[in-house]
C-alpha cells in the first residue's frame, strides 16, 4: 500500500523507513527509481496496445481483400446501419414515454436467459420441494443459483420467470406471492 504521489511517498518512506535529514537523498532516489519503472511499463503496455490495434487492423483488411466482389463489406456496413437505427429507435420509444431513456438491462442482456433452460430449471427447483409449491422470491434464488447467475441478473431473472408462468399456464400458476407447478 504504497502512495502514488511524489510527496505522500516521501512522507511514507521517512517514516516507515526512519530516513530524516541526510537520509533524505536516498528517499530522492528510491523515488527516481520507482517513477522510471513505472514509465517504462506504461510504454510496454502502450505499445503491446499499439500492435494488438495494429494486429487488428490487418487482419480486417485482409479480410476485406480476400472479398472478391466487395459485396460482403457492403452488407456489414448495412447490418452496422440498420443496427444503429434499431437502437436509436427503442432509445426514442423509451424516451416519448416519458420516462429518462435508461431503462436498465438492454437488448443483449435479456438473451442470457433462454426459457428452455429457464423452464427446465424450475421444473428441476418445483422437484425438490414438497407440494410443487413455493414463493416466487424463493424460486428465483434457487435458480438463480442453479443457473449460476450474478445477482445483477435478479431484475431479469424476475421478468423472464414471470414470463415463463404467463406463457405455460398448464404448467405454472401464480397464487399470490406462491407460485405452483402443476402436473
């Protein structure tokens, strides 16, 4: 836990170290040395930076090059536009609703979930439980531990099981804050 800066360092290591007065010049060079060896690895990693983009980069252009016709960067540019245009147009729709525009999970987030693999795991959590019966708080942090989920993904594990219960009423039903499995 050593300072960063030049004049806490000095604090620090006159200290630490019990350099006062005379001693002051090797504290000088105990700093000079740190701050080389610290510009030296800021130049490695920006030039191990430089030659992954560098890298990159040409791989990309050899790509372009191996399209004979160079219809194939037309489309991706076109799949790029039309990208941009869908996310301006669910920003606006968020937005003319009145609300801020940060809406939370985006489109990207909400594809982690599949509902097979969702469905199977309740059906594997309603197993375990006696009368196929629990709370929907519980349900949701049994799967998500089963599914191995992070806790950022609560919220969306919240929509997608209230999903599944509303698209398989012959399986699931909502009774309150309890939800059953039925056979």
């Amino acid at each position: 836990n050593v300072p960063r800066k030049q004049k806490q360092f000095r604090n620090f290591t006159a200290n630490s170290l019990k350099l006062r007065g005379r001693d002051a010049d090797a504290v000088d060079a105990m700093w000079n040395h740190l701050s080389k060896l610290k510009e030296e690895e800021m130049a490695k990693k920006k030039k191990t930076e430089q030659e992954a983009k560098e890298a990159v980069a040409k791989k990309k252009e050899e790509k372009d090059a191996s399209d004979n016709d160079g219809e194939g960067d037309k489309e991706t540019r076109d799949v790029a536009s039309e990208h941009t245009e869908n996310k301006k147009q669910s920003s606006t729709r968020a937005t003319s609703d009145g609300s801020s525009g940060k809406e939370g999970p985006t489109e990207p987030e909400f594809r982690t979930i599949e509902a097979k693999k969702l469905n199977k795991t309740m059906k594997k959590v309603f197993k375990k439980v006696p009368r196929n019966r629990m709370k929907m708080k519980e349900l949701r942090r049994k799967v998500m531990t089963k599914m191995k989920l992070k806790q950022s993904a609560e919220k969306e594990l919240r929509k997608a099981i209230a999903g599944q219960i509303d698209a398989n009423p012959k399986k699931f039903k909502l009774d309150g804050k309890f939800v059953l499995m039925l056979k």
